[in-house]
C-alpha cells in the first residue's frame, strides 16, 4: 500500500509541475491557430466597424479581466461581449510580437490573442483605437515585454488590406479606472495598447500609445 501511494504522490508531483509547462504549449498552439488565420484573412476587404457599446463598461470589464491575469476562468460573466471575430495582426518588432486581434476583450479572446476594445475607434480610422493583451508571466508570450517599448517605436497593425504603422509617442502607467487614456480626436488615428503594471502585481495599467503615420 505504501508503495502505491509513493507512486501516486510521485505522479501528482510530475503532473503539477507540467502543468505551467503544458497550459503554456496549449495557448501558443491557439494563439499560432488565430495568427495563421489572420494572416490568411489579411489580403480580403471588410466592411468598416463602427464603434458600438458602452465603452466605459467595456473598459471595466477589461481591467476586470487583465487583473484576474491569464489564469482565471474562461467562462464568461453575465452580459459579456463575445464577438471574437479575427480582424487583424499587431506586429512590433522592437519585442518580437506578432498576435492576432479578437474584437471584444473578454477572457476568451484575451487568452490567446491581443484584443479590440469594442467601443473604440476601428484600427486605421480617426479616433483611439485600444487593443488589451495580458501581461504573460512567460517571457515573450502577449504583452509580456511592453515594457520594453520606446518613444519612436514602430506598431504595425494590418487589417482590412491594410498595413498600418504607429509610431510611438506616450507612454505611461495609470490607474486601472482612468478612462482618459481612450480619449481621442477626430483630426488624427490614435492606437493605444493596455496591459497589466507591474508583471506580478496588476494594480496599474501601463498604457503605450502610438499615432498613425501617414504614408
């Protein structure tokens, strides 16, 4: 009997420390699945997204979920938005990330991909657009080196049959309840990353904004 349990406890032991290691190669098999469909759906025209919803609670939601971090439920909450459609690919090259963007910042979406806030302004139109991603404790995954982010830096969003390239301009760490960062202006294409400050804490939000270069 002993020796039975030696073996079960030894299996529990193998089967918690894979798990990290599993659930990670799980999400960036996801998360390369929606690239590869992006990037397939990145040649074809789609009609123009307006902003719709309520983007103050659409924004609380998000802090909801980037501070709950990577781990939490996948079940969504009451009243949700789940849209979830593929509508484009960020790419930042100063820190190696290409990610598919989900509309909708839910839990799902969040899991796997970068995320359109639903309220903002559509990516490549005048306005603010935002787009979420957690902050992975995996070194690379996400938004995990945001962080590493500088003025003059260069966001390639491409969406639409478009490529769009931001040049960082501001950055900043705020509190998880300052809707001030999606402000924006009819007279120019702003696009605003959000994630998680600091890595393991989550009480701030560090905010990356870049404008659209004209080309």
């Amino acid at each position: 009997m002993k020796k039975i349990l030696s073996y079960v406890l030894i299996l529990a032991g193998i089967a918690i420390l894979l798990f990290p290691v599993l659930r990670d190669w799980y999400h960036d098999r996801q998360q390369q699945a929606l690239l590869e469909e992006a990037k397939q759906a990145a040649a074809q025209t789609r009609e123009s997204r307006t902003p719709n919803g309520d983007l103050t609670r659409n924004y609380q939601q998000l802090s909801h979920i980037l501070e709950a971090g990577e781990s939490a439920s996948e079940a969504p909450e009451a009243g949700e938005i789940e849209e979830g459609d593929l509508i484009g690919i960020i790419v930042i090259d100063k820190i190696n990330v290409e990610l598919p963007i989900l509309e909708g910042a839910t839990q799902a979406n969040l899991k796997n991909a970068a995320a359109h806030l639903t309220g903002t302004a559509p990516l490549g139109e005048a306005g603010n657009g935002a787009i979420a991603a957690h902050r992975a404790h995996k070194t690379g995954r996400l938004f995990n080196r945001l962080n590493e982010v500088t003025y003059g830096d260069q966001i390639i969003i491409r969406t639409d049959g478009r490529e769009l390239t931001y040049s960082v301009h501001h950055i900043s760490v705020v509190e998880p309840t300052d809707v001030t960062v999606l402000e924006g202006s009819p007279d120019e294409s702003i696009i605003t990353l959000i994630t998680c400050d600091p890595l393991y804490e989550a009480t701030h939000r560090l905010i990356v904004q870049g404008r659209l270069i004209e080309v």
